[in-house]
C-alpha cells in the first residue's frame, strides 16, 4: 500500500504562485502516470494536470501556461507549481496515481487546501 501526502497549499493573492508537493511512500516510478485533481465546494473533482513515467505531461485548459506539473521519481515526488493564481483556482487540491484507472482505484491523497484571494 502506497501513502501519498501532499503540501504547500495555502493563502495567497491572486496573481501570486504556490508550490504543491506530493510525497509518496514508495515507488511513483512503478505506480505510472500521476496526477494533480482539485475539487472546489458544490463542483465536481477535475484532473488538473498529468505527467506519465516518462514524464510527458497534459494540462485542463484552465490551467495551461499557468500550471506545472513535474516529477522526480528519485524522490517519489510529484510537483505542481501554480503561477499566476486565480480566486477560481481555489479549491483542495488532491495528488491521485496511477491516472486512468477509476476513481475508486489508486492512490489518493488527502488533499491540500489552496485558497485565492482577489
């Protein structure tokens, strides 16, 4: 069984950046693709931002040119970093591998709050 944990969250001013890690307890290189997922109140919880093993990566819309998403499977470590922050960015922000298999299945997080002022 695989632990993930996130950090970094916090408040920051729209316009301002914010780190996200993701540490896992073992191998993220053999669980696959990993991914950032958030969730704000009353909505649906959205992939974020995914990078495969080989460290290919794919953004929502949203997010891309303002998100990055990277890796380092040295680490067991996943990273989004959130530039340009937006008050509708705000949300919990969950870490959740491998990508591609239901919800129910994988590992998640237990979620890290970000929140936007404007």
């Amino acid at each position: 069984q695989v632990q993930l944990v996130e950090s970094g969250g916090g408040l920051v001013q729209a316009g301002g950046s914010l780190r996200l890690s993701c540490v896992a307890s073992g191998s993220i290189f053999s669980i696959g693709a990993m991914g950032w997922y958030r969730q704000a109140p009353g909505k649906q919880r959205e992939l974020v931002a995914g990078i495969t093993s080989g460290g290919s990566t794919n953004y929502a819309g949203s997010v891309k040119g303002r998100f990055t998403i990277s890796r380092d499977n040295a680490k067991n470590t996943v990273y989004l970093q959130m530039n340009s922050l937006k008050p509708e960015d705000t949300a919990v922000y969950y870490c959740k591998g491998p990508l591609g298999v239901p919800a129910g299945m994988g590992y998640w997080g237990q979620g890290t709050q970000v929140t936007v002022s404007s």
